[in-house]
C-alpha cells in the first residue's frame, strides 16, 4: 500500500498523520460537516463546532472498533470492542497516556503482555495482543461480562463466607500460575477479580501500569490493598500479591478494608499497616479457620506471610472444607459437575419439598435459642477485643462488634446493657449521635429485666446513666458519684465527660476524666481500666484547650500545627482549628488589603491613644501583680533567673530569688516575658478578657511581637465586635 504526501499551505502531512486525522474525522449527523474528534475520549459526547449537534466520538483502534465502555480504572480504561478481523467481542484496555513513556518503555510494556499472553490458565483472564495506535498503547483481552468482586461488594456489602473462599482460591490459582511465568500481579484488588459465571473467578489486569509507574519512581497500587513492603520501597515478591488478595478477601467478608483511616501519607499508610484490623473483631460469625488464613495473608512482614501459593492454597481450601463439608470443585470440571448436580437436584427436589414443614418449624425453634448459642466467656473475649480496637481509635469497627455482641447477648443481662453503653461510648467517640442515642435508648428500653435480684442496682445505674446521656444540657461534676474504685459508676465517668466536651463545657468535663484516668478499678470491673488511655487523650486535649483560650497568644500557630498538637477529634479541635483558620484567613485579608492612609489629625488621635492604651495596659499589670501575683521561672535581659514576681510600681518590679527578694527597673525584663505575665492574668468568659487581651494586644505590637498582638486582637474583637473597628489606629506606624 503506498502512501501520498499532502501539501497544504506549503506543510507538508506525512503519511501516519494522513492516517491518524482520517480515521478521527466524524460527519455530523445534523448538519453533515465533518470535523476531527482526535483530541476526545473515545465514546465521548462532543459538540459539532457547525450546528453544536452532539456527537459521540467513535475510534477504531487498529483493527477493534470501540463499542461501549466497560469501566474506568486508575491505570485506564477498559472498552468492550468488536474484533473486525476475527467478527469477536474483546475487551480492550487503553493505557492511560501519562502512564506511557518512551520507545524503551513501550517496548517493555509489549514485552510484559506478550509474558501474559503466553499464560493460559482458566482463572486468569487471557491476554490476545497489544499494539498502539493514535498514539495509545492498548491490551486486547478475553472479555468477561458477569461483573467484578468490586461490584458484589458495592452491591451487597459483604459477601456469603464460602463464596469468598471459592474466589480466594481460585484467584490464587491464577496468581500461582502467572508466577510460574515470572508475573508477579503488583495490583491485587477487588475490581480486578472478574468472573465468567456465578463459581469462576478470574483474575486480570496484571501490572502493565506497574512498569510504567516504576519507570518514573512511582508507588502504584490501591491504598487499602498495597502491601507494607512497597511503600517502604522494598523489594516485592509473590508475597507481595498474597498480602494485596488477603486484604481484598478481608474486604469481601467484612465490608471493610482490613486498615481504617483516609491518608495521603506513606508514613502514616504504613503505620497503619503495622496494626492491621482483627477479622475475628470485625465479623465475628467468621470461621476461625478463615479468620486465620487472612490475618497471615496480611502480616505486615513478608516473612510471617506464606511461603508459597501451593501452601496458601492448601490453607483456604482446608478452611472451605471445615465451613462447608465439601471439597473446592476444580474450574476446568465444575461445568460437568454442575450438569450431574442440575440432574442430582432434581431427582431430590421432591423429598425437599417434603421437608419443607419440618424444616421451618426446627428452623424457629433454632431461632429461639441462637442467642444463647455463644458462650458468655467467648463474648466477653469479643468485647476485650472490640474495646482493643476502641482504644486504637478503629471505633467504628469497636461499634459494629459491640452492636454484634449485644445482639448475641439479648437477654443475657448485664452484658446486654454493657455491650450496649460500650456500643454508645465508640459512637460518641466517633461523633455519630444517631447511633449512640439508639445505642442508649436500648439500654433504657431494656431496664431492669432480666438481671438477678443482687444485680438490681447496677441495672438501676445502667437505666439512669443512659437517661442522662439522652437527655440534653450539660453534665456537672458532681453530678455523678462513683462509691468505689471498682464500681461500675465509674464507667459513667467516661461518656459524661465526652457529653460535656461534645458541648464545649471542657471546665466539667475534666475533672470527670480525671477522676477516670487516676482510679484503678479492680475485680469484675477491671476491664473498665483498658479504657483509661483513651480517656487521657481526651483529659490532655481539654486541658490544652483551656490553657489555648486562656492565653491565644502563647498557641500562636498555623492551623496545621495546632492538630499535630491535638490527639482527639472533637468538638474540641473544631474550636481550635476552626478559630485559628478564621484568624488566618482574616490576617491573610487583611495583609492583601494595604491600610487606608490615615490624616495626620488621625495619626496624632492614634499615637495619643495608643500611649493611652499602653499606660492601662501598665497599670492593670501591677494591679495584678501586687494582688495576685505571678508563679514561674524566667531571666532578665542579664541571663539573671527567677522564680516569680510579688509586686510591682510604676519604676521597679519585686523579682522572687531563691534567697530573697530583687527590685529591678522593667527595662530589664524582656518584652517577650512581661506578655507572657501579662496575658496569665487572663481568665476566659470573665467580663474583663476581651479588655485584657487587647491591651496584651497593644503592648505586643509596639514591641514588635507581632504574632502574638494579632491573635490577642483577633480574640478581643470575636468577644467585642467594637474593637475591629480600631484595629487600623493599632497597627498603624
């Protein structure tokens, strides 16, 4: 076939731009102009430039005409196309074009799905060839209609155990045989575990992307299934893939990835890799034989994985066999087997039926006494394991596990109830109010049925505990009276305080957790100490918190700063962060807006009033300091140290020494030091702080502390909206 150039407005076309622009060129269907669609997605709806008719935007890629598009993935996406050579249906995959790169890497990228092509195995989806066209490198696939293990789990949440098994396995069959040619998969997920027919999974899309990601040091893999190993930037074997399938099966079973937190950090994803979520916690009606499997799949250490696929193998079919009595039906007879099972199940069909009566009447009575099935000693190892997971902060997984737990435990008083406050407590953790009010509700709605008659006052304490936290207002600290280190009032303790602080009333809820975190309960009530860490995360962000809006200055931070600081997240930390983004964003306004220019009468009004300002901001500091006081250690401008000041007048300040008393002139004290004296004397909520923290405010900004004398400012105008009107006369110069 030969080509002629084109020679238009003296540019010449060669002959593949000849071929390119041609086959990208569409007619309108309403007005009959043809334009070019090269630089639209495939199958995208595109406007005709002449009558503005939309008009999607059709692609031959070679010798595959793009039909529909079958899904979109973070390495591509996969089309369905019509094989015009062959009159077949594919699945072509389009590599996304920022992951292509050079001739060099193309050409390993061939190389890579010709090594796929070569492996024919009935779990894995067969490649049948490659090439690129516009520009665009492309994988042609066998296509598989029935969906992905991604789309089960959207659809259902969570998947029938021997179902994920049977995937399991067969999946890693696949894997096993990919390997056996060198493969190794580096993008083991849920989406990429496709399936022919109800019982056949396969296994696609092996790491094309991967090579193109790694010739540009990149990390590719999803998050929630990439194995430790990478983000360490370790080297990656097959065990790499066996973490990547355990944390897609944990997902199946559970309806959760086996890591909880959203991050874009390495660092973090890693440590949260090193504390992965226990199966047996997260969905206890798991076998433990699976349970098992799983948690070894997602060791974070390589080592403590398994050795080989054939030992994994063997691993989950024994776990298939242990829950459902069967052995796994190899893929290539499970259609003969299938037959003879089709013609077996109609022979007994009818004594099924038969069956039917006996079998819901023995199915109710089951019903009736499930509940008392799980022994009290293997729930209460659940609830230390969901508590576990509380004090990880995984309290969403914690909620799930007691709200099983109590479910199990109906009727079986007290762990109903206690499962139930425990339910409530992980909720108001997580800061779901709906499930911590049902989860309380419950408790009330139980009262006092079903606990022996010496238990009656702790059924009492349960009933009432749950009523005051359903109630509104605040909590006082004496509201609550715990009778001993080891009575269960303490528990109370807990969710109070985090009442209050979901209200801002930090001042009650510390003495509540300090009350929780010093006592040391003991006997049948010990389990309530597990808590205790929690609890003093929460103690040490109320403390901060008061000493934060106490002296605003002393904290001047960025926001981001600010949350490395905090521990919890509460209502507490949107206070904080949320006032420290206003400030920010109004002194970022504020310094992209240059100042009016003040008249020299307004200057001569600030300098007089600044000095006026500045004299009362002395005379309410040694007011302070001859009635109150100042505790603390600090130097003068000498290097000279001491432990606090006892008076002062309008020349000297009385400086405490360890031997005695000094008198020094306030020159020798450092600016930096008289702020940090002058705003302790600031109390929140008094009728006077606002007053203070702008008279702190002014001092701050004539020494050049100018941080600090705008967050004092910023304070003092939220309280008095009055003095952001006189914020120009402070910061003029």
């Amino acid at each position: 076939m030969s080509f002629i150039a084109l020679k238009i407005a003296d540019v010449t076309i060669g002959p593949m731009a000849a071929e390119l622009s041609a086959s990208t060129l569409q007619t309108c269907p309403a007005c009959g102009v043809s334009f070019d669609t090269s630089d639209a997605e495939p199958l995208a709806r595109v406007e005709c430039p002449n009558c503005g008719e939309k008009v999607r935007a059709e692609r031959m890629f070679d010798n595959f005409l793009i039909v529909e598009t079958v899904g979109v993935g973070g390495m591509g996406t996969v089309y369905k196309a019509r094989d015009t050579l062959l009159d077949r249906f594919v699945a072509l995959k389009l590599l996304r074009k920022d992951l292509e790169g050079g001739l060099d890497e193309t050409a390993q990228l061939q190389q890579e799905a010709r090594v796929a092509a070569s492996v024919n195995h009935p779990n894995i989806v067969q490649v049948f060839s490659s090439g690129t066209d516009h520009g665009q490198f492309y994988l042609v696939m066998e296509l598989v209609e029935r969906g992905s293990l991604d789309d089960f789990i959207e659809q259902h949440t969570r998947l029938p155990e021997a179902q994920v098994l049977e995937a399991g396995i067969q999946t890693a069959k696949g894997l096993r045989a990919a390997y056996a040619k060198g493969l190794i998969h580096r993008d083991v997920k849920p989406a990429n575990i496709l399936f022919a027919d109800e019982h056949v999974a396969k296994i696609g899309d092996f790491g094309l992307a991967g090579i193109a990601a790694e010739a540009r040091g990149e990390i590719w893999g999803t998050p929630y299934y990439v194995a430790p190993e990478r983000l360490n930037q370790q080297p990656e074997d097959f065990r790499s893939d066996i973490y990547s399938l355990g944390a897609t099966l944990f997902h199946a079973l559970a309806g959760r990835a086996p890591i909880e937190g959203e991050t874009n950090s390495a660092t973090q994803l890693r440590a949260l890799k090193q504390q992965p979520l226990l199966l047996s916690v997260v969905a206890p009606e798991v076998s433990p034989e699976t349970a098992r499997v799983l948690q070894r799949m997602i060791a974070p250490e390589p080592a403590q994985r398994f050795s080989s696929y054939d030992e994994l193998v063997i691993e989950l079919e024994r776990a298939y066999k242990k829950l459902t009595g069967r052995d796994v039906i190899d893929v290539a007879t499970a259609k003969r087997r299938t037959r003879r099972i089709i013609t077996a199940g109609a022979a007994v069909l009818l004594i099924v039926a038969l069956a039917v009566f006996v079998f819901v009447r023995n199915t109710q009575k089951q019903i009736a006494i499930f509940s008392t099935a799980i022994p009290i000693s293997e729930l209460e190892k659940q609830a230390a394991e969901a508590r576990h997971q509380l004090v990880l902060n995984h309290y969403n997984v914690a909620g799930t596990a007691f709200g099983r737990i109590a479910t199990a435990a109906r009727n079986r008083q007290p762990l109903y109830d206690w499962a139930r406050l425990q339910q409530g407590l992980a909720a108001m953790i997580g800061r779901d109010d709906g499930q911590a009010r049902e989860a309380f509700q419950a408790v009330e709605k139980a009262g006092v049925k079903g606990f022996a008659r010496e238990n009656v006052d702790l059924a009492n304490f349960m009933v009432a505990t749950s009523k005051t936290l359903l109630s509104p207002g605040r909590i006082q600290p004496g509201q609550l009276s715990v009778k001993g280190p080891s009575w269960p009032e303490l528990f109370g303790l807990f969710p109070f305080a985090l009442k209050d602080i979901s209200q801002l009333d930090v001042q009650d809820a510390v003495p509540l957790l300090d009350q929780f975190t010093k006592a040391q309960p003991t006997g049948k009530f010990a389990w309530i100490a597990e808590l205790k860490p929690l609890a003093q995360k929460y103690l040490d962000d109320c403390r901060f918190y008061l000493s934060w809006k106490a002296n605003p200055a002393s904290k001047a931070s960025p926001a981001s700063d600010l949350k490395k600081q905090l521990k919890t997240r509460s209502a507490i930390s949107d206070a904080i962060l949320g006032k420290e983004k206003q400030v920010a964003s109004r002194i970022k306004s504020e310094q992209s807006q240059p100042p009016r220019q003040l008249t020299q009468k307004e200057l001569g009004a600030a300098a007089q009033k600044k000095a006026q300002w500045l004299a009362d901001w002395k005379k309410k500091l040694i007011d302070d300091l001859n009635h109150k006081q100042f505790s603390g250690a600090f130097m003068d401008t000498s290097g000279a140290e001491y432990t606090g000041v006892t008076s002062a007048d309008n020349q000297t300040v009385a400086l405490k020494l360890p031997y005695g008393i000094a008198r020094v002139p306030w020159s020798k004290l450092p600016p930096k030091t008289l702020l940090t004296i002058a705003t302790s004397f600031i109390q929140p909520n008094t009728p006077d702080a606002a007053d203070r923290q702008w008279l702190c405010a002014v001092y701050a900004n004539a020494t050049n502390q100018g941080d600090a004398a705008r967050q004092l400012t910023e304070a003092a105008a939220q309280s008095r909206p009055e003095y952001r009107g006189q914020i120009n006369l402070l910061f003029v110069r």
